[in-house]
C-alpha cells in the first residue's frame, strides 16, 4: 500500500450490523490499529488489487508480439474502432494520478 502523509479531509460513513462491526474491531485489535485505520488500510488494499486488475495486462509472447505489430502498424480508423474509442472514453474517468488521455 502506498503511504503518503496527507491531510485528512475527508470522511465516509458506513451501516453494519453488530456482528460484522465485531469482527472488524477483533481484526483491528490483532493488527494493532484502530477501527478507522484497519478499515481503511483493507479498503485501500482492496481497491489497489482491483484497479490493478483493471488497469493492468500481461501478455503472453505471441500476444505481446501481436501487440507490437498493432502500434507500428496501426490499423486504420473505422467506425467500429471510433466506437470503441467512444465507448472506452465514456466508461473511465481520468484520476489525479492519470490525468492525462493516451490518445
């Protein structure tokens, strides 16, 4: 997890049950943290593995070199691939980290 020292401005409630509370304050009190910084340090661990797996690929040899004949010989832009552009640009929104488009 990424740890940089910021100021904490902003805040999130959550709804739960008594049992689910429970075993989160029991989790948090093995780790030695508190409710709040057990909670936020698993969301946050949570949401790196997810947008990794969103935003990341691995490719296989043939795929990569599939890939590499793609950017020095790209094909053509047809109505399908601007769709799919179109697509692609409505459905990702930029973060602070990326906010610059590929394109």
């Amino acid at each position: 997890m990424t740890s940089i020292e910021t100021s904490k401005q902003q805040r999130m409630h959550i709804r739960l049950d008594t049992f689910s509370k429970q075993q989160l304050e029991k989790a948090a009190r093995y780790n030695h943290k508190s409710l709040s910084e057990f909670v936020l340090s698993q969301a946050l661990t949570a949401a790196e593995q997810i947008i990794s797996e969103h935003e990341q690929i691995t490719l296989s040899t043939a795929d990569w070199d599939l890939f590499l004949d793609a950017l020095e010989n790209p094909p053509s832009r047809n109505s399908k691939l601007k769709q799919a552009l179109q697509l692609h640009q409505a459905s990702v929104q930029p973060t602070a980290c990326n906010s610059t488009s590929p394109h």
